[in-house]
C-alpha cells in the first residue's frame, strides 16, 4: 500500500498564487512558506517536521501557508494554500 503524499503546487512551482490587496488593488507578493522565516535554519528543516512545530493547523488539513505582502500599502498577511497528492 502506497503511503499519500502532499505538495504545495505554489512552493513547487505548478501554480501561481496571484491575489490583490482589496484596498489599494496592488497584486501581493508571496515571500514564500511562512515557516522558512521562523527561524535561521527553518528552510533547511524537513517540512513535514516545521508544520508540527509552526504553530499552524497544517498538517491535518494539508495546507501550506505563504506569507504575502503589499509593496504599497505595507500590509502583510498569511494565504492558507492548499496542498495536491501526489
């Protein structure tokens, strides 16, 4: 029996996360996994093991989640990114 796997298509590169601040209609930009910036050797961790430790309710609900920001505005947030099977 073949264990499931799960994979963010945006940290992979199969998608684009492309969404606009409402307020001041400026596309946000994607920094990445939110994990990576928790720590100097967060990007170096097995990311199965920074979800049980990132504070996120990831791991069960298999979403990967990107912190975004708006170059004009300054505005910052967290998209929850669902994650595929591969």
């Amino acid at each position: 029996m073949r264990k499931i796997s799960y994979a963010c298509p945006v940290c992979n590169g199969f998608s684009a996360l492309s969404i606009l601040f409402p307020k001041c209609t400026t596309p946000l930009m994607d920094y990445g996994r939110f994990s990576d910036l928790l720590g100097d050797y967060s990007p170096y961790r097995p990311i199965d093991d920074l979800k049980m430790t990132d504070g996120w309710i990831d791991v069960a609900t298999h979403r990967c989640p990107h912190h975004l920001f708006c170059p004009a505005c300054g505005f910052s947030d967290v998209e929850m990114v669902s994650e595929i099977e591969i």
